[in-house]
C-alpha cells in the first residue's frame, strides 16, 4: 500500500508549500526514477516559480500550493479535509485525474500546471552528475557530445552601476527583427546600441541539457504561456532570440500573403520589387538552402504516410552552413553546437558588432522615453550576475522595438503610448500534435529538425486559412507537453515508447485574435481559438491521423488530457475515431497547444484606430519609434515567420536610417 508523503517536523507556511510540491511531484512521476527524485523535482518546481517574471503569478501559485497544505484549504479545492502532501499517492493521482478533464476550466489549468512543472522538472532536469535516472528506462541517451571550447565572437558592453549613453538608435531585441535592423543601420554609418533581455550565450554552452538550456535560451525560461494555460508560448530570450533555438524553417513570404497584405490591409509595398529586393538579401546572408534537408528517420514516416495518400510533400529550405546533419542536430532547439545554424549570432549581430555596435545583455528595457510626442530613447534595468541592478538611460534619435509579440507591446503600453491598437489581433499560429507508435525504431530526438512538411490542406476556404503539416524532434521535456497524463502506471507506458514515436505536427494560420496586455510590468497574454480555427484544427488532427495510419503506426494518440487513442483497423476506422476527440475537446486544457511563432499585436497599417504602425514601421503615435518585429504582421503568415521578419525589418532599416 502506498503511504502519503510525510511533511516536514515543523509547520512554517514554507515548509508546509515544500511537502506540498514533493507530494505534487511524487503524484504525477509515481515511483519512477529513484526515491529522492520527488525532492529534486520539488526544489526544481521552485526554482522555476521563483523565476517568473511576474509577481502576481509568483505569489498566486505560492498561495495555491499554500492552500492546498492547509487542511481548509484543500477541503475548498478538494472536498477533502486533509492536507493534500498527507494523502496516500493513488487518492493524489485520481484526483490530479479528475482535475485533467474537469468541466471546471480553473482545474484544468491548475493542472496543466503543475503537470509540465512536475514533468518538465523531472524528465529535463539532472542530478548533480548530469544524469537523469528515468533516462535509460525511457531509451532516451540525454547529451550526445560535449560543448566544443569556442570563445564567444562578441564581447558586450560591459556596465557597473547607472549608467546614460548616447547613439543614433537604439535597438530593443536581438533576434529575427533586432539583428537585422542593427547590422543595416550600422551598415548605414549609425551608432547603434542593442539591449537584449537575456543572457549570451554560444556554442561552448550548448549542453543538449533540456532544462537547463531552457531556463537560458528560451522566454521566461520556457514557461510562458497565455493567462488560461491553454497554450504554452515557445520563443527566444537570449541574445539572437528565436534564430538561436528555433528548427531553421526558411520560408519566403507567400505570394498570397504579399498580396494580401498589399490590398486587404492597403500596403502596397509588400507587392512591389522593393519588398523582394529585401527578401532576396536575407536569404542570400543566411545561406538559405534545401541541400542540407537529409530525412530523418522521424520524418521519413511523415513522408511516407503523405506519398501513401497521394498528398503534397514538400522539403524544408533551411538557413544552416556546413550542417553535418547527424545525431546532434535534433538538440538544436537547445542551440547548434557546431555552428551551422545562420542565426543572428552568426550574421546580423556580428556584421552590427564588426561596425562598432554596442551591445548589452540582462538589460530589461522598461520603458520608451517620450518627449513631445518623439521617442528619445528608453529606460531600462541591467542586472548582471554577483551585482546589484541598476538603472540604463540611452539617449537616441530613433527607438526600434524589436522585443517581439509578445513583449513590444507590453513595452509600448509602459511607455503610455495612446494606441487602442497596441496588444490587440495577436496571432499565435497554434499547434497540436497526433502522435504515433510504430514497430520500427525512429529514435526521434536524432536527425534534421525540420525537412518535410505538406500544404496539402493550407487553404481549406480559398483565404489560405488551413492545418499546415510538420514535424519536430521529440525530446522527453517536450514529450511531457504533448503525452497525456492520466495515471503514472499508463504515462510510463508511453514515455517507454519514445524510440518508437513520432508525430505530426498541426500548424494553423489562425484567423481569430488575442490580445497582449502589461500587468506587473509583465506580459499577460489572452487568446482563444475561434470557431473557425477550431474546425480548422479539427481537419488538421484528422490528417495526422490519417497520414500515422498511412505511415504504418500501430497505435495513435491525440495531445488531449484524456488519453485518447486510436489502433488502425478498430471498428468504426478514422471517423469513428474522430468522433471521440470531438467529446473530450478542444479547448484550454482539454486539448494541449504550443505556440511557436507570434505575430500581430502591433500590427502595421494605414488606419491609427486599427494598427500601432504605417508603412514605414513607425508608430502612428510617436515620432521616432519603430516597430521591426513579427508584432508589426498584418495578419497570421501561414508559414515559419523567421523569414518575413528579417525581410521586414531589413526593409524598415531604410526608413529608420532616414530619421537619425
């Protein structure tokens, strides 16, 4: 018989949230690993709470991990009146169970987050050894080579206490916008200072560590998600931003997109030579290229269940040079270790830096400094390790924010910008994945990120709106965020199928909108799929299950809380099937979404009642600031934006230039 988990000899309010979290932890890993992996993963989950950005969101999981400590307060939650780390594990698992698909949307997000906590911790974290115990009973090898000793390229500017600088524009944000409009306006002969949240870091910190190469590459350490816990918000937060972590999807700006922007939306540069001269020049400095898109055998399956029902296979054109396209290249999301990936640490950042640009890190940009309605510069708080932080003043002619979707307008909205605009139509290109178990071994963590993708079904209603098909290397972090958790017994099950899994990946041009709004100083992020969106979503799970099937799995599972599952040839077949996923949901916590690219919340136009920037990327609003980042998306791309972002901002680099 299972015991509960006993807390501590003393009653603090700490210590009580402690044994609640190790009793969390225990409840979802269930025996797996070794005795103390439920204290490692405990201290883990608070590491990680005392991480967030956001003070409101540290003390309201605090309070509520609190609450549940407390007699009364797991009574509330609970309908039982003992102290949930007291309670033997199986009544802990069934009601984590019971919460996953609840018809109580504030349990379901309870549980969504304390599942990827646990789980996360758990399968990404590592002893102090560097090994991870569950690792071998999963067949999952953790890091595959060692960090080459490569110096960093760049040396950043170096701060110690307040400091007032002064340039011709300073850029907020480093990656696929920043990196761009910082190296054609040191190009220009502008004095250019860069101000990048996150730390730096290259190859020599590349550790192929899940968790750990989260915390320093990734947004909010990975654990940023919109306010429901419906969709976990993938980007970058270091320097290079999203070109450092992100699968090296090179795709032009669709000529139907061009077009739409140039009519629906009245800007008519995006039809024009101009706009495909600034295409043309990224792609030619990030070597883009379709020579280095080997097939892994993850993809493989992909390809063979598309050829097999006759539907569109494409090949993935990739900014990488000298890509060796082995075993280490699925760990690239944890950053290239050989360098091959083109990102802005490898091209733009260094051509700026070559030209004289200055560069900071942990430099948080609080606010866009406004004087008679013209950006003088920004405001900002550098923290830098074993010192105290301290405040950064940059005096500059122009102001180009660049922190992308998801931070440019928070930012914005510190600053007091009087935009009704700002934070509003955000698109967050939601995915989902079905996943499939074969026979063979894939091994899906090895191999090329991304080489085949489909278009097969992208323009469902003649407006490009659509499920667009890829795939992803799989790693056991990731896996937590799309396996379904019902008991520990049955997760287990899963998580040994690794070496026999791949998936398909749902990625929806969405129609529908969110909204980004500052709180705390902080991004709260709101959004919901629209019905639309959600039909659409729909048909795309019904073809990755479709293609699994084709491609020969002999089992099937969608990302959905409840374990829903499909075995090629059960009675009924896909339809039947289909119907299923129908009852269990799509919606926040019933159905698991990333999302990898954000776009639109301060979105370019003609009209200041309906977007934050003209055609020439600066704001309605404000003279001297500029927008050159995804936010500044009319509308959802249909593709990996990384592309139409640089091209963007290499064209509104002419524009900026032109004011400083």
């Amino acid at each position: 018989m299972t015991t509960a988990v006993k807390a501590p000899p003393t009653t603090t309010a700490r210590d009580s949230r402690s044994a609640v979290l190790v009793a969390m932890a225990d409840t979802f890993i269930g025996g797996m690993g070794h005795p103390g992996s439920p204290i490692r993963v405990a201290a883990s989950m608070e590491e990680t709470f005392a991480r967030l950005p956001s003070p409101a969101d540290r003390r309201r999981l605090r309070l509520i991990v609190g609450v549940l400590g407390r007699r009364s307060g797991a009574f509330l939650l609970t309908g039982r009146p003992v102290a949930f780390h007291r309670w033997p594990r199986e009544q802990r698992v069934a009601v984590m169970a019971a919460w996953s698909t609840s018809r109580l949307a504030f349990r379901r997000q309870l549980f969504q987050v304390f599942k990827r906590l646990s789980l996360l911790a758990f399968l990404g974290d590592t002893e102090d050894d560097g090994t991870n115990p569950v690792w071998p009973e999963i067949g999952y090898p953790g890091p595959v080579s060692a960090p080459p000793p490569m110096p960093k390229a760049i040396r950043t500017t170096t701060l110690d206490g307040d400091t007032t600088l002064t340039c011709d524009a300073v850029v907020v944000g480093s990656g696929a916008g920043g990196g761009v409009a910082a190296a054609e306006l040191s190009a220009a002969g502008k004095d250019v200072i860069v101000l990048e949240e996150g730390g730096y870091y290259n190859e020599a910190d590349f550790n192929q560590l899940e968790l750990a190469m989260m915390r320093k590459l990734y947004y909010q350490g990975g654990f940023a998600a919109t306010a429901d816990a419906g969709i976990a918000l993938v980007a970058g937060g270091c320097l290079g931003g999203g070109t450092v972590i992100n699968y090296t999807t090179s795709f032009r700006s669709p000529d139907w997109l061009r077009d739409e922007w140039a009519q629906r939306h009245g800007l008519a540069a995006f039809a024009t030579d101009e706009y495909t001269s600034s295409l043309d020049a990224v792609y030619e400095r990030l070597g883009v290229n379709v020579n280095h898109s080997r097939v892994s055998a993850r993809e493989r399956v992909l390809e063979r269940g598309l050829r097999q029902l006759g539907w569109h296979v494409g090949y993935m054109p990739r900014n990488v040079q000298g890509c060796t396209q082995d075993e280490r290249c699925g760990f690239c999301g944890y950053g290239c270790q050989i360098g091959a990936k083109q990102s802005t640490l490898k091209t733009y950042l260094m051509d700026a830096y070559r030209r004289r640009a200055r560069i900071v890190v942990n430099c948080t940009v609080d606010r866009v400094l406004i004087e008679g309605g013209r950006a003088v510069g920004v405001r900002a708080t550098v923290r830098q390790p074993e010192m105290p932080a301290f405040t950064l003043i940059v005096r500059s002619r122009a102001v180009v924010a660049a922190a992308g979707a998801i931070a440019t307008p928070a930012l914005l909205q510190r600053s007091g910008l009087r935009s009704k605009a700002v934070g509003h139509w955000l698109r967050l290109h939601p995915a989902t994945a079905v996943s499939g178990i074969f026979d063979e071994s894939i091994r899906p963590w090895e191999g090329t990120l991304q080489s085949v993708y489909s278009d097969e079904f992208t323009n469902l209603d003649g407006n490009h709106f659509g499920p667009k098909i890829e795939s992803a290397p799989l790693h056991p972090a990731l896996l937590a965020l799309v396996t379904p958790w019902r008991k520990p017994d049955q997760y287990r099950r899963l998580m040994r199928q690794l070496p026999n899994l791949s998936l398909t990946g749902i990625l929806l041009r969405d129609s529908g909108g969110g909204r980004v709004t500052s709180k705390d100083g902080t991004s709260r992020v709101d959004y919901r799929l629209s019905r639309q969106d959600l039909a659409h979503m729909r048909k795309g799970i019904e073809v990755g299950v479709r293609v699994l099937e084709a491609a020969g799995a002999r089992e099937i599972f969608t990302s959905q809380s409840a374990y829903v599952a499909y075995r090629p040839g059960q009675r009924g077949g896909v339809e039947s099937y289909m119907s299923e996923v129908d009852r269990n949901g799509y919606g926040p916590g019933q159905m698991g979404y990333v999302s990898f690219h954000q776009m639109g919340s301060c979105r370019m136009g003609n009209d200041p009642a309906t977007s934050v920037v003209g055609p020439d990327h600066q704001a309605h609003a404000v003279r001297g600031l500029f927008v050159a980042d995804g936010s500044a998306f009319p509308s959802a791309s249909g593709v990996n934006p990384m592309i139409t972002i640089m091209a963007m901002a290499h064209r509104a680099s002419r524009f900026i230039a032109a004011t400083c």
